[in-house]
C-alpha cells in the first residue's frame, strides 16, 4: 500500500497543480502565458511581438474595465492607471457636450488604448478631444551654512611655508533645504523670470513654434499654450523649449499621434522643496 500510494502521489500532485492552473487562470494578474492569450482571443486583442506577460495582462485589464457604465469618477479612476494620478486633467463641458482628457503618453499603444476606453464609456452624443499636456515641476530650495577660518600667521612670528596661511574649518549648517523659508512672492518672481526666458518651441526636432497663444504666470505656475501646424509626421514625441540664445530650457519625449488642430499644454510649477 505504501509504494501504491508514493506512485500514486505523482498523479494526485499533477491533478493539483492543473486545479490550481485553472483557478488561477480565472484572474487576469494570476494567469500564465496560456490564460492570457485565452483573454486576449475572447477580446479580440493583437499583442505586439515585443509584448512582455505583463504589459499584455495590463491591455486585458483595460479592455475588461471598459465595460462599466461610464461616468466621470470611473473614467479618472482609470485614468490614474493608465497615466498616473496628477498626471492629467479631465473635465466634461455639459454645455456643449464635449469630454476633454488632457495629458501625455509615453507609449503609442497606451494612446489607442485610452481613446478605446473613452470611446467604449462614454455618451455617444458626447464628443471627446484629447489635449498634449506637458506638467513639469521645478523644485526650490534654500541651504544657509557657515565657518570659521583660523589664521596660521602672526605679525612677529612669521615662519613661511609651515604651514598654510589660514585654514577653514567644516561647514556648519544652519539651515536645511528641507524646511520651508521661501516667500510666495519670490517663487512667483522666479515662475516669472523663467516665464520671460521662453522664446520658442522645437517639436519633432523640425516644426518650430514662436508664436503662443498664452504665455503667462499663474499662483507660481507657468502657463505656456500654442497650436502645432498641420504636419506630414503622424506622431509628436518630442518637445523641446528654448530661450532666445537657442539654449535648452526642457526637454520632454513622448508620443502622440497629430491631428488637423491639435493645441498644446506645457505647465512649469515652481515648488519650495528637496
């Protein structure tokens, strides 16, 4: 009885393992390989050939979520997913029956990804238009420190070359750049001064922008707004802010397919901290 049942166990073990393949192949994060691709046939999704598992349970997911009856709250709590929390801007103007998404991706896929979603929620008598926003933040700080310097020579008993003339002792520091000292009015001040910097823009290295339809300084945050040209390229993924000497201000990569008037965000928030 004892070796009928150690045989036996191979087969009680393999049984086992196959119940908890197909347990596990029931939630899109625990399936494998072969449960995805049961996914992605049952919801008619192509995944691209360089597609990790996690990326193609991440497009599952997405198609899956987009089922739900739409309304604002759901669609920002995907939003957060797919671009990061704080990351974008969602509004509805009930007025005119348009839904606005502003925001960028860094991916192509997640682009189509997040107009399928939209598109699949949303009203159909609800029109959507997509904005590039680009928000960068500027960190700044103050550091106040000190030391004493020992003079080495006295008037009177001078013997040059023993030793250095005076010698500084360490830094001291008085106050850390991680507490908060600096006034309203000087970040304001500093958004300002960067906002004056601005000259032009260089997108996809070639399509240069000088005019903005706004340019302006708001509660420390710089505001830059402008229309890209029509364009042959079918996809924006750079920008590229200069000031007046032709000298890189910012430098951001991303990518977003272009259309007949696609209007531009780029927000500089200056910030007291580390």
């Amino acid at each position: 009885m004892s070796k009928l049942c150690e045989i036996e166990q191979g087969t009680v073990d393999l049984l086992e393992s196959e119940f908890q393949l197909a347990f596990d192949r029931q939630f899109v994060e625990n399936a494998d390989e072969s449960g995805v691709a049961q996914y992605e046939e049952l919801l008619e999704i192509t995944p691209a050939y360089s597609d990790t598992i996690d990326r193609r349970k991440e497009m599952v997911l997405l198609r899956l979520s987009s089922s739900v009856a739409f309304t604002l709250p759901y669609l920002k709590q995907q939003l957060d997913k797919i671009m990061g929390r704080g990351n974008y801007n969602c509004w509805v103007d009930f007025n005119a029956y348009t839904l606005y998404i502003q925001g960028l991706t860094l991916d192509i896929d997640w682009y189509f990804a997040l107009s399928s979603l939209v598109h699949r929620v949303k009203p159909a008598n609800i029109v959507y238009i997509y904005q590039p926003l680009l928000s960068q933040r500027v960190l700044v700080n103050e550091t106040i420190s000190s030391s004493k310097s020992v003079w080495e020579y006295k008037l009177g008993a001078w013997r040059l070359g023993e030793f250095a003339f005076y010698e500084a002792e360490d830094l001291e520091v008085y106050k850390l750049a991680a507490t908060n000292s600096l006034s309203a009015k000087f970040l304001n001040l500093s958004a300002t001064a960067a906002m004056n910097l601005i000259d032009h823009v260089v997108l996809n290295g070639d399509i240069v922008i000088s005019t903005f339809q706004s340019k302006t300084v708001t509660d420390d945050t710089v505001t830059l707004e402008f229309a890209v040209p029509a364009t042959e390229d079918p996809y924006l993924t750079s920008c590229v802010i200069y000031n007046a000497s032709n000298e890189a201000l910012s430098s951001s990569d991303f990518v977003i397919p272009t259309g007949e008037n696609t209007q531009f965000k780029v927000l500089w928030k200056f910030k007291e901290g580390v």
